[in-house]
C-alpha cells in the first residue's frame, strides 16, 4: 500500500510510477442518491470497497463534474475545499450533507503545468478559493469513501468547446494514473431535466432516451472511445438527450484517459424519472 503520509511530502514531479488506477465515469442523477438507500448508491459503496481493498488503492482523485462550468479550464488547487450545496428544493438532510476531503494545492500546481489547455500554450488556471467540492463530486464520492481521507482536485469543463477538446484533455490526463491518480468523471450519458417522469420505474425510459445510451454503449464497448465526440450526429435524439450538453462531457475527459488495453465493465445500468440515464461504466 503507499504511504500517503511519505507521498504528501514529496514534489509530484518526483512521485514513484505506480500500478495504473481504473476510469471511471458515474452517472449521478439526483443528488437524493448520496442519502437515499438506493441501489445506485449501494453500488457506489461496493466500488469503493473494492477500490480500497486494492494492492496500491488510490492516494488522490481528479473529478470532472457536470457542475463547474467555467471560460476556460481550472483546477481547484485549495487545501480544504468547501462542500457546495448547488441545488435547491431538497430535503434539509441533504443540505447537512458534508465531504470534508482535502484538496491536494502540490498535486494541483503539477497537474496545471502538465496538462496544456486546447488550441493554446496555456496551463490550467488555479482555483485557490471559489470553488469547492459540488454535488457532482461530494454526492458519489461521500458513499464510495465516506471516510474523507483521499485529497480531491475537481477539474472544471468550458461547454463553449468543441466535445473533441474536451477528449484531447483527457488523453493528457491519462499519465496521472501512474501516478495513483483515480480520474473520475461524473454526468449522466442521458440528461433531460424537463422530461423527467418521477413515477417512472428504473427500467423504464423514452425511446429517444434508450437510443442514445444504447449508441453509447456501443461504442464504450467496442472501443470506437474517439466516436463518443460524435454525439450531436445522432440529431433529434442527441438534442433530446442533452438539451445541454455538460452532463455527457464528463465521460469525454473519462474516455481520453482510457489506454487501449484498459477494458470497460458497465454498472448501474438503468434510468431516473425516464429521461435520466445512470449507466456508469469502469475501465481497467
């Protein structure tokens, strides 16, 4: 196991290689999941077993949340993010909710100079206070290591940006999991708000909305991960999908950092109020 008490002393630049860590993108849906004794959540906290029960478990995260959209890309780069309740009309329990995981202000400096932002010399910028952990992020990453102790960088996603800049920065992520980084994107591949049936059971959905998590299961399955940039072609139904697009790029930063050996497993296959879908999927 790594001594995260060692690694937190020592510059990134100069961190051991270790064995590579898995993808995962986790489709959240309502943020009534992280309270809820549902099985979505239920399979979070089996992932989270099972990631750190791991010979070299994961010593930091990086999230890609639907939920921070910014002119540009950042990274958040303070030692104690705050818990952002981004949300409203939910239970006060859920507004009770807190994650107090650390960021990680050494890993967020090396990360920015490594990683260049789309089209330009520029690193990522740093987020040293406005931002946080949103419910993109605290939601699933609360189940899956309720204990808090893993420091969490959240990377935030400019939706002006064409879906193949989104991959490319992906694809420049993928070293860190080398370095005991656990990348993990948090969206939906289905998302539409205005659609939603709450009397709908989990395998019940639109048909606009079974097509579209259909196709992009296939191409997670059979590896065309480039492909996933290519969802606005599917026209009418990537429209109804996605009536905005920030809940499907989370999976184009997820997919770039996947190695061509790496193999998806799908899990919490399914759907939320009809037009939600919680499909999540892991590679290793």
């Amino acid at each position: 196991m790594l001594d995260t008490a060692s690694l937190a002393a020592t510059p990134w630049s100069d961190l051991p290689a270790t064995e590579r860590m898995p993808v995962l993108f986790v489709g959240h849906g309502s943020p009534m999941n992280a309270i809820e004794d549902n099985r979505w959540r239920q399979r979070w906290q089996a992932l989270g077993h099972e990631l750190l029960s791991r010979a070299q478990p994961p010593h930091l995260i990086l999230c890609i949340s639907a939920h921070w959209l910014t002119p540009g890309w950042r990274l958040t780069a303070m030692a104690q993010p705050r818990t952002i309740h981004d949300f409203g009309g939910f239970p006060q329990a859920l507004f009770d909710q807190r994650y107090p995981a650390p960021g990680d202000p050494s890993a967020a400096r090396f990360i920015s100079q490594s990683v260049l932002q789309p089209g330009s010399s520029l690193p990522l910028a740093l987020d040293e206070g406005e931002w946080g952990l949103d419910h993109g992020a605290w939601s699933i990453l609360k189940p899956m290591f309720p204990a808090a102790d893993i420091p969490v960088i959240l990377l935030s996603m400019d939706d002006s940006r064409p879906a193949t800049e989104h991959f490319a920065i992906g694809r420049q992520l993928a070293p860190l999991r080398e370095r005991g980084v656990l990348i993990v994107g948090s969206g939906n591949v289905v998302h539409n708000l205005r659609t939603m049936r709450r009397d709908a059971a989990d395998n019940q959905a639109y048909d606009w909305a079974i097509e579209f998590d259909r196709v992009t299961a296939e191409h997670i399955a059979q590896k065309r991960l480039p492909s996933l940039c290519d969802f606005q072609q599917l026209g009418a139904v990537a429209q109804m999908a996605h009536p905005s697009w920030e809940h499907y790029l989370p999976l184009l930063y997820a997919a770039g950092a996947v190695s061509e050996d790496d193999e998806p497993s799908f899990f919490n296959e399914g759907f939320q109020g009809a037009s939600i879908s919680m499909r999540s999927v892991m590679w290793r």
